[in-house]
C-alpha cells in the first residue's frame, strides 16, 4: 500500500458489523487505540499502515469481506477507472478492464487479419462504454403524471417522507411533499441523501423569473383593463407559480369577514394595478415589492431535536418554500429534499427521487423529454386508478418509442396506479363477476392496462404495471419493485458488457483458427456487399415542424400559447425548439426504418447460413449495434434540429410579436398563430435544406462509418476508437474512487 489511502472507515465498519466484531474488539486484534478506530471509521483517513493492520485484523476475526478488499486495494487498474468497492458491477467491471487489456495486446500485433482487428475495434468501443456506464453508481427514479393525480402523496408514502408526529388526521395533512388538489408542487422536487435534514434551492435565471413576472403582470393587468381574450381562456400563469409570486410580493389574495359574518375577498394585486397608469408602472411596482436583492439563501437545514421531529419541521419548511412564504429564498426552478440514508435499500448506489411538475397538457415537455433519454433514469408513468392507462401514459410511452426508439423491457419505464379506496373492488372481470379483494382487483386492471398499451403489436409487452394505493398498502413492496428497475438499468448494460467480451475473447481465442477467420471475413463481404448497394441517406419522410403544429392542435389552454409567443418560442412548459427536435428524430427513424430492416434481413441469413456458425456471436454483435446506430442517427438528428432552428426562430422578433398580437382578438388565438408558424417554415426553405445537409452527414458518420469499418479494410479508423486510442493512458489510483 502507499503511504495514505484514501478513506476506508465506513467499509471498516461495514466489514466489522458483518462478522458482528465490536470497536474494542478490532483495535485489541489490530493493536489500534479503539478512539482511532472510532475517528477512521467516522470519516478520518487512515494511514496506509493502520489500514492494514485493521483490514488484517478483521480478516483474522472472520471477514472474507475484508481480504477481499484488501486484494481490491492493491490491485492495477489500466483500462478501466477504479470503481467503488461496494459498486454492484465491480466484477463485471473486473472482467472489462482483464478483456480490454487482452484486446489491446492483441491489437498491437500487426500481422492480425483485419477483419478481426475491426471486430476487436468495435468490441474494445462496446466494452469501454458499458463500462463508463456501470462505474457511475447515480440513478434517479422519476415520477411523471398528469396533475391531481395523487403523485406527490403517493411519493412521500412510498419513501416515508410522513410527519410521524401527526399520526391521525387525513393523510394529505401528513406527507411533507405539499399535496392538494393539483397545482400544488411548485417546481420539480428532488429527494437525495445527505449529511442531514434539510432543502437546498435551485433558483431560477434572472431571465426565467423575469418572464415570469411578466407573465404574471400581464395577466392581471388585462383582467385589471378588461381585455377579452380567447373566450373562457383567460391569460394566467399556473395556480402554484401565481400562489408563489402573489406571497412574494405581498399581493395575495386576502380574505376577511364583514362585521355580519359574511366572506369577502380582496386581490391586492388588482388593487395595485389599478392604481397604475400602465402595465410597465404595474411590473416595476411588483418587482420592487419581491425584494429579490434579499433572496440569496440557498439552504435550509435543520437540527432535529428527534427523527420524529426532522420531518415535521421538514414538512413545514417545505411548504414554506413551495408558497414563496420566506423573504429570503429565491423562487426555485427546482427544489433538492434531502434526507439522510435515503435509497439505502439500494446499496452500493445513489438513487434520488424525482417528483416532477405534473402534466397539464399533451405535449411532452422539455424537462420530461430528458428524463426519457437519460439512460440512468427510470420513469414511473402514473395514472389515476380508473383512468389507467391515462392519455399522458400513452403518449409517453407512444414516445419513447417513436422519438427515442428505446426499449421498454430494460428497466426504462414502468406504470403506477394509483387507486383510492374502494376501487379495486369495483373492477369488474369479463364474465362481470367482482374481485375476490383488492389484489385480485389489481390483477383484473393489470390485464386490462396491458391490453390497452400492446397497441396490437406488443411493443409494450415488457412494461411493469403496479398499484399502490397511499393510504393501505405496503409500501416497502413497491419500493422494492422500483429498486429492482433500476437494477434492470445496469444489468441491461452489465449484459451488453459480457456479451461484448465474450465476442472478443472468441476472436482472440480462435484467430488463429482458419475456419473461423474464414467465417469472420465472409460476414465483411456481404456486409460490404449490402452497403455497396445501400449507402445513399434514406429520403425525409416528413418536415420536423409536423410534431410542433401537431403539438399546438393538441395544447389544451390557448394561453401556453400565449405564453410561449411572448417568450420567442422558448417557454417551460411549451418549446417550439424541442417540438421540431423530437419532429426530427421521428423523421430519422421513420426515414431509416426501411434501411435497417433490409440489413436485419442480411443478418437473419447469415445467422440461418451454417457455414458462417463460427462467426455467429459476431453477427450477433452487429445486430446489437445496429440498434445502437438507430438511436444515435435519431438523436443526432434532434440535435441538429434544434442547432438549425433555434437561432433563426428565436431572433425573429416580428414573428413573435405578429404571435401575441394575435391575442384579443377573438377565438381562434391557436389557429391563427399555427398560421403563422407554419408559414415561417414554408418561407425559410434555406433552413430546411441546411438540415437534410447535415442530415446526410449525420447519416454517414452515425450509422455508414461504422458498418463500413466493418466490411472495408480501408477504411479509416473510427472515431471513438481513435480517440480511446488517444485518451489510453496507464494509470493506478491509490484506493477506490469516490462518489
């Protein structure tokens, strides 16, 4: 060992609890004074001689555990960063990092046929990026669901964030996330371990809050002027933000009583407005009342005196902050609840929990879209029971498969219900017979969930459906069963990983087998084969702007709209920029369609050849990455999307301005600026003939390359080969790495 290591203490502590061993009891077997003991094993650095008293003394006392880590310790690590040791995947992560060094010193002999060489290449690429994945041990599971759903009550349950102090009373009264009737979570929420109880706020940009306000002072100031407006549609930011800002700037709605006993309510923010002689008055006005030089407190902790009590307190301090009832806190953008040994049922892994803002319309918005794409993450779709599958459910899942082209059998995603009392019971089977008790009422609606999202196809076969009702069931269950998603996450790419050394020690292994090599180079050929004659771009299938007006048909409020004209096509919860990036990755995928089921069939007969049967776990690699280089041409294609028409769009001033004048001018606001969007994009045709530019290069690099590498001896080295290749450095850390 070196001189320090890095710290040990709580897999000392670990190991000892194990082997049920006491402090005394390992610093009289190690000769360490106990009180060092205590200080490593809460959080001290370890010399590298008291480590390895201790490690042997544990040994000695039992702990297979700590020999084990001791070898970890020790050991060099080249071609993979040192993972934790308590790291799920750590002897997966062993086996990449002994495969990776055999693939390189194959490599480095230079007589190896080539196609071996190009198999290695690709395999080496396989192997280091599930490796990349499985070393990051952060996850979250991110519950989505249209508002008034019962989310947040149904997450504060689940995770028994429940005041204990308040043990009667309705449960909404209980839970420390805010609930009520929808409209409540003023941001999204993410709950995370930490040293102890307490909130950290994220603030809004200065830009975001300011568009807020104006939101807000717009709104008041036409119900103020009395403006009409879309009919039965006023202009208005949602109930939770417009709660936050009135307590802000001291312009909430107040209530009172007449001396007769009758209720009455006054809204000082109308009562301001009307003293103003314009809406830029009526906005400096509201923005000096917010006082936003005195928010600058980032975090609130608290000091318990009881477990009990920290989540009193918590809940209260929630709420405080989700109303924008405390001078000093800035309005979040999004709020991290954190809680000590949170996801400790998970060990080895850092799992958060994520309650988003709820859904109020039918697009799929910005923020949701990145929890879908984001490879660590698993998304809870949640319906109410009686509406399971709700439509939210469905045009997320109809998503992930048409814009993302994800599998859903991996851990991905999963469907909650949420029943109330009673609901279960009343599902009836096909014969019309009731359920024998709630669990069989659940098996009655599962079935009936499942039937309504296969779509016919079975797309959806592989999606988990749960139940949980909040105030009933057990919910270490379902805890469990979400654990066990995100443990498909990695072992999905535990099994990508092993596939790919298996593949690679097969070449390495029988290279020097004629049959083999024989086999190897005939799958190049007709690989090449097939590219000779299917290397053109796929045609466009359609425009990336037939999502966005398709989005603005199906918006439900004409004033999420509004709002976003008045913020140049880039608001929270409706981007114009997302709209026509998730039109472009569902063009890609549309447009390949075609491309990628005729090489399915070059596959299929090269795997049914049985002269190509030595060959077969490199055909079926092909077959994996084939899935891999969809994905990347869609998303590339999203990307490039958004790059090509974010900028033009959002400097067009006058476009915008035509947008929000539209308002006041009767019904048909939506239609009329859908009018002049599409317009837009049928004059700027330079900007669509930009995109198939680079489409076609996204095209070549994304998916061509990659087969070409494949099939061609001369062709180039890849990219993410020849940057491995340049980023490969020997390196040892002196313990396991940390975080």
């Amino acid at each position: 060992m070196e001189s320090t290591i890095l710290p040990v203490g709580h897999y000392l502590a670990a190991f000892r609890g194990m082997i049920g061993a006491t402090q005394s009891q390992l610093a009289s077997a190690a000769g360490v004074d106990q009180s060092r003991v205590s200080r490593i094993e809460n959080g001290e650095p370890a010399t590298a001689g008291e480590a390895e008293r201790l490690l042997r003394a544990l040994r000695e006392l039992g702990s297979d555990e700590a020999a084990e880590y001791e070898t970890f310790v020790e050991s060099e690590w080249v071609q993979v960063e040192r993972p934790e040791f308590a790291n799920p995947q750590r002897k997966t992560l062993e086996v990449a990092e002994s495969q990776l060094r055999e693939i390189d010193s194959f490599l480095s002999t230079e007589d190896r046929p080539w196609p071996l060489k190009r198999q290695l290449e690709r395999q080496r690429d396989g192997i280091a990026n599930a490796a990349s994945y499985l070393l990051k041990t952060m996850h979250q599971i991110a519950f989505v669901g249209e508002v008034g759903v019962g989310k947040s009550t149904a997450i504060s349950v689940l995770y028994e964030l429940v005041d204990p102090t308040k043990a009667e009373g309705q449960l909404q009264d209980r839970v420390v996330l805010e609930t009520g009737g929808g409209r409540t979570t003023l941001c999204e929420v993410n709950i995370r371990r930490g040293p102890a109880f307490g909130i950290v706020i994220n603030p809004q940009s200065a830009d975001d809050f300011r568009n807020l306000v104006s939101d807000f002072c717009a709104a008041t100031w036409q119900n103020r002027a009395g403006a009409g407006g879309e009919s039965n549609d006023p202009v208005n930011v949602g109930e939770e933000v417009r709660r936050a800002l009135r307590n802000m700037s001291g312009l909430a709605i107040r209530r009172e009583r007449d001396s007769q006993g009758k209720s009455t309510s006054r809204d000082l923010a109308l009562e301001l407005a009307e003293t103003c002689e314009s809406e830029v008055e009526f906005r400096a006005r509201v923005i000096d009342g917010l006082r936003m030089e005195l928010r600058t407190r980032r975090e609130l902790w608290i000091e318990p005196r009881s477990a009990k009590s920290a989540y009193a307190q918590l809940r209260r301090l929630f709420s405080d902050v989700n109303n924008g009832r405390l001078a000093d806190v800035p309005m979040p953008a999004s709020i991290d609840l954190i809680v000590p040994d949170f996801g400790a049922d998970l060990p080895g892994l850092v799992v958060s929990a994520v309650d988003t803002k709820g859904l109020d319309e039918i697009a799929i918005r910005a923020d949701i879209d990145a929890r879908l794409k984001d490879t660590r993450t698993h998304v809870v779709l949640c319906s109410t029971f009686n509406q399971a599958p709700s439509n939210s459910v469905r045009l997320v899942l109809d998503h992930l498969r048409n814009a993302h082209g994800l599998r859903v059998d991996t851990g991905k995603v999963s469907v909650l219900a949420l029943p109330r009392d009673g609901e279960a019971m009343a599902v009836k089977d096909d014969s019309g017979a009731p359920p024998i008790d709630d669990e069989d009422g659940y098996a009655l609606k599962r079935d009936q969930i499942q039937r309504s999202i296969s779509g016919g196809d079975g797309s959806f076969a592989g999606v988990p459906i749960f139940f949980f009702n909040a105030k009933q069931d057990d919910p270490s269950t379902i805890r469990l069963r979400l654990s066990e998603q995100v443990r498909s996450l990695r072992e999905y790419y535990e099994s990508v990983l092993l596939d790919e050394c298996a593949a690679a020690s097969e070449v390495i292994h029988n290279h020097e087998t004629q049959a083999f090599a024989a086999a190897v180079q005939e799958v190049a050929d007709r690989l090449g084969h097939f590219l000779a004659a299917n290397d053109s771009p796929p045609p466009r299938v359609r425009q990336s702007s037939v999502e966005l007006v398709n989005a603005m048909r199906d918006i439900r409020y004409a004033s999420t709209i509004w709002s976003m004209s008045r913020r140049n096509g880039e608001a929270y919860n409706f981007s114009v920029s997302h709209q026509i990036g998730a039109g472009a990755a569902k063009d890609a995928l549309l447009r390949s369609k075609t491309w990628f089921v005729k090489l399915q069939g070059v596959l299929d007969s090269l795997k049914h050849d049985p002269g190509l049967a030595l060959a077969a776990k490199t055909i079926e690699q092909v077959e994996k990455s084939a899935a891999t280089w969809k994905r990347a041409f869609a998303e590339a294609a999203r990307t490039a999307s958004v790059e090509v028409y974010r900028g033009p769009l959002e400097a067009d001033e006058d476009l915008w301005t035509r947008c929000t004048t539209q308002w006041g001018l009767g019904p048909g606001f939506k239609v009329r600026v859908e009018n002049i969007l599409s317009s837009w994009f049928d004059e700027h045709t330079e900007l669509n003939e930009k995109l198939e530019e680079v489409m076609a290069s996204l095209w070549e690099g994304s998916v061509i390359r990659h087969l070409r590498r494949l099939s061609d001896e001369s062709a180039g080295e890849s990219q993410e080969s020849a940057t491995r290749s340049r980023a490969m450095r020997p390196r040892t850390l002196v313990g396991p790495a940390s975080g």
